[in-house]
C-alpha cells in the first residue's frame, strides 16, 4: 500500500498549519508565542509561528484586498 499524500492545498486560498504551529507549548497570541520561542531559543518553533503568521496576513490581503495585489507599485499613471 502506498503511504498517504500530505495535505494538500486544494483551493489555493488555504493555509495549512504546521504541526510545529499546531502543538506549540507556548500560549499566548502569536506574537507572545514568537517571543517566548525566542526567550527560549526555540528557532524551529520561532521560523514556523513567524512563517504562519506571515502566511495568514497574506492570506487575509488576498481574500479581503485583492485588488491591491494587481498593483505593482503606488505610481499613478497619466
């Protein structure tokens, strides 16, 4: 038997949340759970919440401001 497939992402608009995310021992928000990584020199834990938020933030702009995606730059055109 072939062994299963990882999650995939099947709409494109998901973020799927690390196990490094999902089981952290740190409570808090996101930014108290990043602290504490780095209080603690936990870089595996640290990478994985500063990467998930980043990836949420982004996910956010993409569903709720799409249109400021299409845009390249600030400069307006005459």
């Amino acid at each position: 038997m072939e062994p299963q497939a990882e999650e995939t992402n099947t709409t494109g608009y998901d973020v799927i949340i690390p196990d490094e995310v999902k089981y952290c021992p740190y409570n808090g928000t996101y930014q108290d759970m990043i602290n504490k990584a780095y209080e603690m020199d936990d870089k595996k834990i640290m990478k994985a919440l500063i990467e998930y938020r980043d990836d949420m933030i982004n996910h956010n702009k993409l569903l709720f401001y799409p249109e400021q995606l299409s845009h390249t730059s600030g400069a307006t055109v005459n």
